[in-house]
C-alpha cells in the first residue's frame, strides 16, 4: 500500500472492533457494516442497525464515520448509509415470548407519574422506530387505557388460545382495564393476581418485539417477585418526585428490585420543576435534582428529568399522552430519557457482549 493511501484493508481494520449496539459484538462480523469503497480520500458504507437501537441510529452512524476519521487521517470524506438488518427476538423464559428487551418501570409509592413515563417510554421507543409492547401490570388501579385514548375499546377477544392485545396505532397493549367494566374495584389475592400476570404474559399474542415496558403496581408487592420467577428481566426503571418522601420509597422500590435480582437501568425524576410557558422561566415546586443525588448515592444511573407542566396533565387527561413527545417544552425531556436508556444498553453490551444463543425449538 502506498504511503498515504487507504485501501479496503485498511478501512476494515479500522472499523473491525466497532460494536453493533443491540449484542455488542463486531459490526464489521455481523455483516452489518458491507458496501466498503474507498475512492481516493473518500471512503463510504453501509451500516446496518436493528430496530431495537432505532433511538441512538444517528449517533452510532456519526461514531462510525468519526472512528474511520480518527483512525485513517488520509480519509476527509466519509459517507455511512443507513440500514435496517434483521435480527428477530428469541423466546424468553418459558411462556413463549419473544422479546429482546423486558423493562419494567416501577415506583415505591403512587401518584408519582409512573404510569404517565411508562406510557411515554413505549411510545417514545415506537416513535423512535422500535417495535414495542406495552403491559399494565397495575391490575388494581390500570391507568394505561386511559392515558392512550382506549378507555371505550372493546374486551380483547381469545383467537387460536391466545388474547389478541388492544392496539394504540400499531403497538400491542394489554391491561386490565380492558376487561374490567369502569368504576368496578378489582379484590383479589396474591395467587389471582400472579395468574392474571401470567396470563398477561404467556397468553398475549404480543408478536416479535423489540422491547416490552411493564407498567408496574406502586409500592412493594409480589409482581416483581412474579415477573422475576417467570422471565429474564432486562432491568427496571424506577420513577419518583424530587422532594425526599419520594425519594424515601423510590430508595424501597430499588431494593426489592435488587432483592429479587432485577437490574436497576436508572431513575428518572418527574415533576422536576415547572417551566413556564410564557417566559421559559423555571419554578422547582417540588425541589429539583433529589432524583439525581440519590441515583449517584445509590450508583444507578439517572435517565433523566421531567418537568412539571400543564400539557403533561391535559394530553393524559383527554388520552393523548403521545402528543407530549412533540410538546416544545417537555418532549425534548422526554426524547432524552428514551435515548439515554437505549445508549446505556447499548454501553452495557459493548462491555460486556451477551454469548449467543440457538433459538428455542
């Protein structure tokens, strides 16, 4: 090769230990990164990513071009072309479903928006290109129809032994609200309560996704110890309010989610402060970064914060939370705990790449 010049070879090996951001592993041995061309300082590719990473895409293409650069200076020009590459979920556990990643999103007390952010996490992930599932495991006190506009859909019908799920667009939603009629309390004990999580779980023609966001019961009950019995979790996001009473039970939730063996993937705090919509100005009603503090204490991460604001109520209250993803003033918040969630799981395979496995027969 002549001095200054960059072939194929050379352009290989500069990316060759560039990690796909759903496994881990190389790219370059994936197949996923193809169409190398190298024409005098121009070098271009394709890069082909999973839907499970669609949220961090555009920053994993700008890594790329910006390794080839740091690692080959003779190249001043690099043009990476995005891709979709097919990589389909492998049943889990053992209840047949299939998805990558299962979240769970929780809470040590009620009335701290956890189901508005879990709510928000399926939509942003969908937005974002993702397939996603979304489960309202609060059986006693469901809030997830409501919130999506779904509070009049039908009872999910039984085809071929499995529930078909209540659709929001094109993402599966199942929740107990669907077969409980309005205003009826729902009174059972703990081994109703796991059979109608199993149910939930095992009997929902819930397709390939990508990731399923559980909206937990708040407090510290017997679903996460369910839920942790029946699959392999992916993790838990915990959701609490900034002042220290929160904080005191989000403190809880952490340990019984440790206590049963499920990953913390961070905290996010909500009601963090209020922005004016008139002047931009910002009022911590509730105080502001207690979240963060704890989540440094605890050594979690911390996904981010949302602000206190009118519209977060209205589009919840009329079931159009998805509209909250395009607010001005909130949905940049919001986009940013989606992505930081995806970049963190993406960091967390690269250091440690998951061992393949065969499919289950």
């Amino acid at each position: 090769m002549a001095a200054g010049h960059v072939d194929i070879t050379a352009l290989q090996s500069a990316i060759g230990d560039f990690s796909d951001p759903e496994t881990g592993r190389s790219a370059l041995s994936l197949s996923q990164i193809r169409d190398l061309k190298v024409e005098g300082d121009q070098a271009s590719l394709t890069l082909a990513l999973t839907t499970h990473s669609a949220p961090i895409w555009n920053e994993t293409r700008d890594n790329l071009a910006e390794r080839i650069k740091d690692r080959l200076p003779q190249v001043s020009g690099v043009q990476v072309n995005l891709a979709v590459h097919e990589r389909p979920a492998l049943k889990i556990g053992n209840i047949g479903l299939t998805a990558k990643s299962v979240i769970a999103v929780g809470s040590g007390k009620g009335g701290v928006g956890k189901s508005t952010i879990a709510t928000v996490l399926a939509l942003g992930l969908k937005r974002a290109g993702c397939k996603v599932g979304l489960m309202d495991a609060d059986v006693y006190g469901p809030s997830v129809p409501h919130l999506l506009g779904l509070g009049d859909a039908p009872r999910p019908e039984v085809m071929e032994g499995k529930i078909r799920p209540i659709y929001s667009g094109d993402m599966p939603v199942m929740s107990m609200g669907f077969l409980v009629p309005p205003g009826e309390a729902v009174v059972w004990r703990g081994p109703m309560l796991h059979g109608a999580i199993t149910q939930f779980l095992r009997d929902t023609a819930w397709g390939d996704l990508d990731y399923l966001i559980i909206d937990m019961p708040p407090g510290t009950g017997d679903i996460a110890l369910t839920l942790s019995q029946m699959l392999p979790l992916t993790g838990a996001v915990v959701v609490c309010t900034p002042q220290e009473v929160a904080l005191l039970d989000a403190v809880k939730a952490i340990a019984m989610f440790r206590k049963v063996n499920i990953p913390i993937l961070g905290m996010v705090e909500n009601m963090s402060g209020f922005i004016c919509p008139d002047c931009g100005k910002k009022y911590d009603i509730f105080g502001s970064g207690g979240a963060r503090k704890k989540a440094e204490e605890l050594r979690v991460p911390f996904l981010g914060e949302v602000p206190l604001n009118m519209q977060i109520r209205e589009k919840g209250d009329d079931g159009s939370t998805f509209g909250n993803l395009a607010d001005p003033i909130v949905g940049p918040y919001l986009e940013r705990i989606v992505t930081t969630l995806v970049r963190n799981r993406s960091a967390a395979a690269a250091s440690s790449p998951p061992v393949m496995q065969l499919p289950t027969l």
